[in-house]
C-alpha cells in the first residue's frame, strides 16, 4: 500500500513540524538527507520509492508542504528505514547516530565552487524568499483570526449533542483492535499549489469516510471528541491537525476500523455526511449567521493572498535551485541513488 502525508505545515503561526515523530517507532531507522537546493535530495527518495513499489513493498511518502510536487521523505515499513531532507525549515539531525540513524551526504556531489555572482545572487533570492514566507504568515494569521473571531457562541446543550454524535461513530464503527498507538501526520496543506487534500490516503487507510460539516467550527469539537472516544476503547488512531490551526483536528482516521471522520468538504465521492450545522442553526440568530458567513469571506480573502505569496515564494526557490544546480555531479549523484537502491533491494 502507498500512503502519501505532509509532515510540515504553513501555519497561523509559521512553519509547524511533526518530523520529530517520524520513524522513531522501534527498530526503525533513519537517514537524514543534507543538501542545498536543487542538490536531487527528492529524486533520490521518489528513486527509493519507486524501487521499492516494484517489488511490492508498501511506501510511506512524505510531500513537501511549500511544494507538493517535491518530497520530503519516505518511510518502509517493511524494512523499517526511512529517509528524511533534514533540512531547514525541518532540519533533523539523527538522534543516536549509527545506532538508529546516519547521514546522506549530498553535498559531496557538488562539481564546483558557486561564482561571486552567483554567491550574490544567492543572497537576494533567499532573502527575497524569506519576505515572501513572511508575508504569507501574516496573511495566514489573519485568515485563522478570523476564523476563530467570526464563530458564533453556541449554548452547551448544542455542543454536548455534537461531541455525543461523533462519540456514536466511534462506538458504532470501532471495534477494539488492542493497539492504542497514536501517531500525528497532516492529511492536507497550504501550498504554492492552493489547499491540498490528501483524499487518496484516506481512501486507501479508510474505506468509511464522514465528512463533518464546519461552516460554524464544529468539526474540531467532534473530532477531539471522537479521538478522546477511540483512545478509551484502544483503538489504533492517527491525528491529523488543522494545518493552519495546528492545535485543532482536521482529521481522525482509524485504519484498523477502516473509518475517517473529516472536517469539512473532501474529494472522496464515497463519502457520507454528517450536519453537524444543521444541530446549531436554531441557536443562533439572523444576525448570527449574516456575521459568520462575512467572516468566512474575509478568511477566504486572507487566505487567497496567503496563498498568491506562497505561489511567488515557490517561483524564487525555483530560482535558487537553478543557480545551485549547475554545480551538482548528477551523474555521480546517479550512481550513488543506483548503488543505495541495490544495496536495499539486490
């Protein structure tokens, strides 16, 4: 089975990292990838992962979050190793090396010194793409702020009804797999490409899916719920954290059980869907609803800007990696990828 995930997530409040929770299960090990831009630290990975889909074994793929397009890491479960690009935003060191860990050194198969021109060059385009990063946090911050401050106060009789439904998914769909392991991944991001959801993980992991209505914020309040009900019955369970409000749900998915309880609209056309607004909506006023639905539309506007940053900001690290790539021996950068993937495989 191939999964693909985010570990990083552009945040309200910046970049937020889940890497310290990947392969640290028991007896896994980890190779910590170090390399400029444009280096050929995700063709590497895509190159381990493609060898070792052909030979039948399931694949972990982590995806960058500022480009989706590029990978950040892959994890085997079957022979418990995986790589990871450790470095910044996520930088990542091994933490006890040779024991569970070790470097893949990129850097080595740099051909030739960068020009003055080229070191300066250098300079502007990484402050340029620092600007750019922090400008769309800015705007991400808005469009979480107003997120939160547009959503109406709702009496507790509503709020205990909500936690209470999804209480009953958990109890109707989850039987006791005597696991209890908990583990974070993000299942969506903000990107240079616009929001992505990762609907294809799900259908893979889940094969019942709900969809939670959160126009009113209600979702998160279920789906913590939900989590709190399937760590007491001991179930196997993945978190999956709001990527612009990291301390919120997005996402529960219980593989074992086969079920995903999802915040919001997802490209899953199996899909069923639960109102969750439609248990509030007599609680609030005209008033009420007029103000949350131009609250939502000024989140939306922040997060178009957010995202037309993003987008820039993805145009100037393309820039970068042509300037670096140039000095990178990809022919001997090649051969190592060749030479690791026999050693893995045979």
């Amino acid at each position: 089975m191939t999964t693909t995930w985010f570990l990083g997530a552009n945040s309200k409040a910046g970049f937020t990292s889940l890497y310290d929770g990947f392969c640290t299960g028991e007896g896994d090990f980890l190779h910590v990838i170090k390399g400029g831009p444009g280096s050929g630290k995700s063709s590497f990975m895509r190159a381990i992962g493609a060898a070792a889909e052909q030979r039948g074994y399931d694949v972990e793929y982590i995806v960058c979050s500022g480009d989706p397009d590029s990978l950040d890491g892959i994890y085997l479960p079957t022979l418990r190793q995986g790589w990871v690009d450790g470095t910044a935003p996520h930088v990542l060191e091994p933490r006890r090396f040779g024991a569970d860990g070790d470097y893949v050194d990129l850097f080595a198969f740099r051909a030739g010194a960068l020009s003055a021109t080229e070191r300066e060059r250098l300079t502007l385009l990484s402050a340029e793409n620092k600007r750019c990063y922090r400008q769309a946090y800015a705007y991400l911050s808005a469009a979480a702020a107003l997120d939160t401050g547009c959503r109406p106060e709702l009496p507790e009789p509503v709020l205990s009804a909500v936690r209470d439904r999804a209480v009953q998914l958990i109890h109707r769909h989850g039987g006791k797999d005597g696991g209890n392991r908990a583990s974070r991944r993000f299942l969506s991001a903000v990107s240079c490409q616009g929001r992505i959801r990762l609907g294809g993980t799900v259908a893979a992991l889940c094969p019942t899916a709900y969809c939670l209505d959160n126009a009113l914020g209600l979702a998160p309040i279920a789906l913590e719920a939900a989590a709190f009900a399937a760590a007491d019955k001991g179930l196997d369970r993945i978190l999956c954290p709001d990527p612009l409000e990291p301390t919120r749900l997005e996402a529960l998915l219980l593989p074992k059980s086969g079920l995903a309880l999802l915040a919001g609209d997802w490209p899953l056309p199996s899909s069923r869907h639960i109102r969750l607004d439609v248990m509030a909506v007599e609680a609030l006023s005209a008033d009420e609803r007029a103000e949350r639905r131009q609250g939502l539309r000024a989140r939306d506007a922040a997060m178009a800007a957010a995202l037309a940053k993003l987008e820039t900001a993805k145009a100037v690290h393309d820039e970068l990696e042509a300037v670096y790539r140039p000095s990178v021996d990809f022919a001997a950068l090649t051969d190592f990828t060749e030479k690791t993937v026999n050693e893995l495989f045979g």
